[in-house]
C-alpha cells in the first residue's frame, strides 16, 4: 500500500515545480535578451535591443518560456497553502492576482517575438519610414500596457499579502513580509541595473522571473519547515 504524501511534501513539491518552471524561463530570457551590454543599456533601450538577436534565438526564447510560465502557478498554489490558516478570501485573492498576472505575462513574453520582429523591418527599411514607427509605437504601447496591468495586481496581491502576514495567522514568520514580491522586484531594480557590462546585458532581462524565483525558494523553505515542524509535533496513538 502506497505512503500518502504528507502536506509538507506536497507543498515541497508544488514549491520545485514553481521554482524550476521559474529557472527554465530565466534561460529562455537570457536566450531572448540577453548580450554583452551594461544592465543600464538594457532598461534604456527596452525591447529596442532585440533588433540584433537572431531568429532562432527569438523563436525559442520566446516560446520556452510561453511554455514554461504557466508551471509558476504551481509554486503560487505552495505560497496559498502558507496563506491559508489566516483565512478563505484573502488569501485566494492574493493567488487568483498572481496567476492572472502570470496569464498577462504570458501574453507579455509572447509580444516579444513580434516586437523583435518588428524592430528588424524597422531597422532594413528607411529611418524616415513614418509607418513603421507609428507600428513600433503602437507596438511598445500595448507591451507597456501589459506591464501596467501586471503591476497593479502585483501591488494588490502583495499589499495583501503584507497585511496577512503581519497578522500573525499565516504560517509566515512576520519578517517574510517584508520578503513580498513587490518588495523582491523592487530591490532587484536597485541592484541589476549598475551591473556593468559584459554580464549586465544578460542578468538585466532576468530581473523580473529572478525576483520571483528568489521569493518562491524563500517562501517553499519556509512554509515546508513550518509543516514538518507540526507533523513532528502531532502525537502518533499507540
């Protein structure tokens, strides 16, 4: 008769599914994006940069990673089972924002092969060409939009987040609030961009899957020492 796996086990194994869907995507980004630049150059030039990057380096880092996003809900269901003890709503609030963030970003990584391919006929046709910016413009207005969107459910998600965890009810110790996501993206800001070059082209474009593969080892940690610990506690009937 098989072993049932234990809840710590399964948030363990939910927590390395998010983790290494996170990992993948990195390398898809660094496959994509990356080049022997500063980290500065890359925030500067946004997707601009990609005019240089091969074809095959764009279709594949684009469609690994479109393939490997939607696995970092695994990692969001481990992060819920830490949430849970403080409540039903809120809780699912903080999930349901992240996984439709991680939808939108779904979307975001996909505009990148067209965006890329567009800066390419931008560059082989005229500079003068007012088509082809108009088309670029639009272009890097819907990829912001995206971002926008994104970001907004990433405060809301982690204001909520903050404020359970400081309540004391979650199975988060209280300095983890501080280790939100908003929080992680935002520290990760302050320190990739000096990064000079040429690493810095590659570690800038990973920032943001960086800051969540941080806060989904940290948090996994966290919550299966949590569980094991109370598994140990709980007395066995003779």
């Amino acid at each position: 008769m098989k072993r049932k796996m234990s809840c710590a086990e399964i948030v363990l194994a939910l927590g390395l599914v998010g983790i290494f869907s996170v990992f993948v995507t990195i390398i898809s980004d660094l496959i994509l994006l990356g080049r022997p630049a500063t980290a500065y150059s890359f925030f500067e030039l946004g997707t601009e940069s990609m005019a240089g990057i091969v074809q095959w380096r764009i279709t594949s880092g684009t469609f690994i990673g479109v393939f490997m996003l939607p696995f970092q809900i695994a990692g969001l269901i481990s992060v819920y089972h830490g949430l849970r003890p403080s409540g039903k709503l809120l809780p699912a609030l903080v999930i349901l924002a992240d996984a439709h963030a991680l939808i939108m970003g779904v979307a975001f990584h996909t505009s990148y092969a067209f965006i890329a391919n567009g800066w390419k006929l931008f560059y082989a046709t005229s500079p003068d060409n007012l088509n082809m910016s108009e088309i670029m413009q639009k272009f890097d207005f819907y990829w912001k939009l995206i971002i926008i969107i994104m970001l907004a459910e990433l405060v809301f998600s982690s204001i909520i987040f903050v404020l359970l965890v400081m309540s004391g009810k979650t199975m988060y110790p209280k300095w983890m609030a501080l280790l939100n996501p908003l929080c992680v993206i935002l520290c990760m800001f302050l320190v990739i961009p000096p990064i000079p070059a040429p690493v810095g082209g590659f570690v800038g474009p990973t920032t943001l899957n960086m800051a969540t593969l941080i806060f989904f080892i940290i948090s996994t940690i966290v919550i299966y020492k949590k569980l094991k610990r109370q598994e140990s506690e709980v007395k066995i009937p003779a």
